[in-house]
C-alpha cells in the first residue's frame, strides 16, 4: 500500500514537471517568433500575407517541441 | 427599416443566444462530472460521459481479423479522396464550375507552393508526391471530425479511429518521406549526391598537398577534411532523426487533439468541445501543411547543388 501511494506520487510529480517543462522552451520560442512577425509586420504591412503563413509555420514548429513532451506525458498518465 | 445588427442578427437575438450557450455551459459544468467532484454524488445521467480512455495501440474491432480500426479509417480517406477526384474530374469543362473548379483550386495552390521555392523543373518531380501527403493528412485529419469516428463500436471496441494516431500511419509517411528525397537528390546530382554522406575529398587533397611538400596548407587543410568528413556523419544522422521527428510530430499532434477532445468532452459536455473541434480542424490543416511543407523543402535541400 505504502509502495503504491509512493509511486503514484512519483509519477504524478513526473507528469507535471515534464509538461510544465515541456511548454516552457516552446512558450518562449513562440513568444520569440511572434516579436519577430509582429516586428516585420510593422516595417512592411503590405508583406502580410506572406508574414502570417511563415509565423503559422515557425510556430507550428515550435509547437511540436511541446507536443512532444506532451506525449511522454499523456504515456506517463495511461500507460506508466 | 434597417435594423441595427451585430454579427448578422439583431441584437436582442444575439444576447439571447449567448445566454442560452452560457447556460448550457454552466448547466454541463454543475451537472457534469466536475459538478459532482465537488458537490458529492452522481452526475446527471444525460450528462454522465465516460471517463476518458486511451489507448496507443490501435484496437481490432473484427475478432480473428488482422485489420485495424486505423487502417479502415485510411482506407475510407483513400476512398473518400479517390472518389472527390473521380467525380471531379468526369466531366471536365473549359470553365470549370462546382466540384471541378474547387479541386483546381486546391491542386493549382499546391502547385504554386511548391514551384515557388523548387522552381519549374524539380516542382514537377515534387508536386505527386508532397501534394499526396498533405491531401491525405489533410483528409484524415477532417474526417475524423465526422460524428461516428471514435464512438460507433463493433465488438466494444470503436470501428473507426483517426489513422494518424496510431504511430504506425505517421511512420509509414515519414519513411516514404524519406525514401523520395533520397531518391530526388541521386536524381538531381547522380552518384555526387553521396558527397553530401562520405565527404572525403578535401582530406584527400590535404594529404596529397603534405606528401608534395606543401606542408604549411596541407596541415592547415588536413582539419577542414576531418570536419568534412563529421559533418557528412552529421548529414547522415540528420537524415534519420529527419524520420522519427516527422513520425513524432504528426503522431503526437492528433493524438494530442483526440485527448484533448475527450478530456473537455468528460469536463464540459456540452458547447465547449465545439470550440475544440474547430481548433482540431485548424490543426489538421496546418499539420498537414508542415508534412507536405517539410518534406518539399528537405528535398530542395537534396536537389540543390552546392556551387
């Protein structure tokens, strides 16, 4: 009983650090590519169109880095 | 009279509507299962959704059958896509009206895409393929939307899942993925294309230029040679975590919104999972284009000579 409340707790610890620190590096990475976007919106508004798609397409990269600790998390819940 | 209107109703209609879905949010939320943690008892049996369940491998609806629920969903994308552009392209006119002037549309923006950074020539080796992958991501993703996906169940266990959350589908586009742009590099340069893997060349010519005396450039060459020839090791490997990251990205992008998707379902029944489903929509697109998007550009990395 003991062993089992221990390791429920371990793995519950483990859940939250890595996706808390899983969204940490691509929430400032995403902040990062929205300062650029907004930066070259501001010098060049004609070039908007284009300026959206790639920041759609950075972030979405940036994103994945999260995604992928959200995986190791979502595998800690339902199979660990 | 012109009335005034707000979002295309009038306004008296508008607030009605927005109190109606915040009641409707609030009543799943008292009622639902969040409700009943906090206030002791059941939940409301009309609201009483079950606890989310996950599984990362694919189930078997069929006993004794080796088919998937995952394969049967890609197969009906396969279908469903065949079908679209069976029945658009029957009956082709000059001036393409319905069906046939939207699938022009789509083919002709992937068109566009992907000449506008490979260029005529190699687009046209590129257009089959990344166009396949991201009609197919794209469709996958979509039509696990459908109502009945995940839910309809054969021997308890659901007929049809989203192909792409099962790691096996993303693996198999990822290693085609690969597959083709190894083979559009050899296209492009022939056998030089191994230069870019197993970049002896400048250590050679460091060590010819020491045995024929010219020690001082020969030595100073001789490290740009073992830097060639770790970067080609870099290449190499590159080229592979290339494949398990496309695999993981697409994998864990679905599985991420079905999850997310079933928690706020179990959370919040009713209202709050519509708004979900669009992000999930919006998501289905964008991973699809990042598929295709890569995998074009990855290949015109391949393709383009180093001069």
């Amino acid at each position: 009983m003991d062993t089992q409340i221990w390791s429920d707790l371990a793995k519950f610890i483990a859940i939250g650090f890595c996706a808390g620190f899983g969204a940490l590096g691509p929430g400032i990475g995403i902040g990062l590519i929205g300062w650029g976007a907004m930066n070259a919106l501001g010098r060049n508004p004609e070039a908007r169109g284009p300026i959206m798609t790639n920041m759609i397409l950075a972030i979405a990269f940036a994103e994945a880095v999260a995604i992928y600790a959200l995986v190791v998390a979502i595998l800690l819940i339902f199979v660990a | 009279m012109a009335r005034k209107t707000t979002c295309g109703c009038a306004l008296n209609v508008l607030i009605i509507g927005i109190v109606v879905f915040l009641a409707l949010i609030v009543v799943s939320f008292i009622g639902g299962n969040i409700g009943a943690t906090i206030f002791g008892g059941e939940p409301l049996g009309f609201l009483n959704v079950g606890v989310p369940e996950y599984h990362p491998a694919a189930e078997h609806p069929f006993h004794g059958l080796p088919i998937t629920n995952t394969m049967l969903a890609a197969w009906i994308t396969i279908l469903v896509l065949f079908g679209l552009f069976f029945a658009g392209t029957r009956k082709m006119k000059l001036v393409p009206t319905g069906l046939q002037s939207f699938l022009e549309i789509v083919v002709e923006a992937a068109a566009n895409f992907i000449e506008d950074p490979a260029g005529k020539k190699h687009g046209r080796w590129f257009f089959p393929v990344c166009t396949t992958i991201f009609l197919f991501v794209v469709a996958n993703a979509w039509l696990s939307l459908v109502p009945g996906f995940e839910t309809i169940t054969v021997n308890g266990e659901p007929l049809l899942r989203n192909a792409n959350t099962d790691l096996n589908v993303p693996a198999a586009l990822a290693v085609v993925s690969f597959c083709f742009v190894e083979y559009w590099g050899f296209k492009a340069k022939g056998n030089s294309y191994l230069k870019t893997f197993f970049n002896f060349g400048p250590l050679g010519q460091a060590i010819k230029q020491i045995f024929t005396g010219r020690i001082k450039t020969g030595l100073s060459g001789l490290v740009n040679g073992v830097i060639a020839i770790f970067a080609g090791i870099l290449e190499i490997l590159s080229h592979f975590i290339r494949m398990v990251s496309f695999t993981f990205r697409l994998f864990g992008n679905m599985t991420a919104g079905m999850i997310l998707v079933m928690i706020m379902l179990f959370l919040i029944p009713w209202v709050l999972p519509s708004v979900f489903y669009g992000l999930e929509a919006f998501f289905g697109f964008v991973q699809a284009m990042i598929f295709g998007g890569l995998t074009l550009g990855f290949a015109c990395a391949a393709v383009m000579s180093e001069e």
